[in-house]
C-alpha cells in the first residue's frame, strides 16, 4: 500500500481513511488535499478514482482545472481535452442538459473537446474507462496539432 500521489507507504490507518473517503490509497497529506477540493468544488469521488487511474497509465491530467469559465473535473491539456463526471446523469433537466450543450460548445469553439461521463461508467468500469479515453486521446493527437 502506498501513496498514489507521493509513493509513501501507507499505513493501516491511512489506507483505511483515504479509501473510504475519497476511494483510492493516499498518505494524510495529500488525503488532506483531496478532502478540501471535494469540499471546495464538490468533486466526484469517480473524478478522483479516474484522476488517479489515469495517472497511473501514464497519463498527465489536471484534477479540476480553471478553464476560464469554471472548473473542470479533469483536463488533459496535452490534447485540449476536458472530461466532465456527471453525479445526478439520471436526474437531467432540460435546463441542464441544454447548460451542458452550451459549455460543450464554448469548450469547442476555444479548441477543447469536452466529455460528459456518467459516474457509474467510472464505478463500474474504471480500466474500460481509461482504456477509451486513450483512444479519445489517440484520435485527437491524429487531428489536431498537439500542445508540446
């Protein structure tokens, strides 16, 4: 058991608490951390379980990035991409529905793609996740110049 930020080991304790708060092995400091940004932006538990299995592919994201506008669940800037874990997916409104579309377009126009994943894709089918997510990545790095 060790820390997926730092790479400390874990003790007991530590494991337990980051598990059951945030869902994933983190030392206090940085389950500190991540406990004030779920508080500050109510972050999804999903956001940060896909943050950190991302990280763990090798890939390098942002967790609620400040695009401007609002903050994002987790950024790729490498390929202008955004990913949005929608919580309440089965309580849509209109209202929030045509909101999405709307920043998807705003997101557009500035060069980012934006996708909207529901939370229980994530819960359920985290490596599927992040196995399509790199193709996402894959198709965009095919059709758009790359940040360096």
């Amino acid at each position: 058991m060790i820390c997926l930020e730092c790479k400390k080991e874990l003790g007991y304790l530590d494991h337990k608490n980051a598990m059951e708060s945030a869902g994933v092995e983190l030392c206090t400091k940085h389950h500190e951390r991540i406990k004030q940004l779920i508080t500050k932006h109510d972050t999804p538990l999903e956001a940060i379980q896909l943050y950190y299995a991302l990280k763990e592919a090798g890939i390098n994201s942002m967790l609620e990035w400040w695009d401007g506008k609002k903050s994002i669940d987790i950024a790729i800037s490498r390929v202008k991409l955004n990913i949005e874990i929608d919580s309440a997916y089965d309580k849509l409104t209109e209202h929030e529905a045509i909101n999405n579309l709307e920043e998807a377009m705003h997101s557009f126009k500035n060069g980012f793609t934006t996708i909207r994943i529901p939370h229980i894709v994530v819960r359920y089918y985290l490596n599927e996740t992040v196995n399509n997510i790199i193709g996402i990545m894959e198709g965009l790095k095919a059709n758009i110049k790359v940040i360096n």
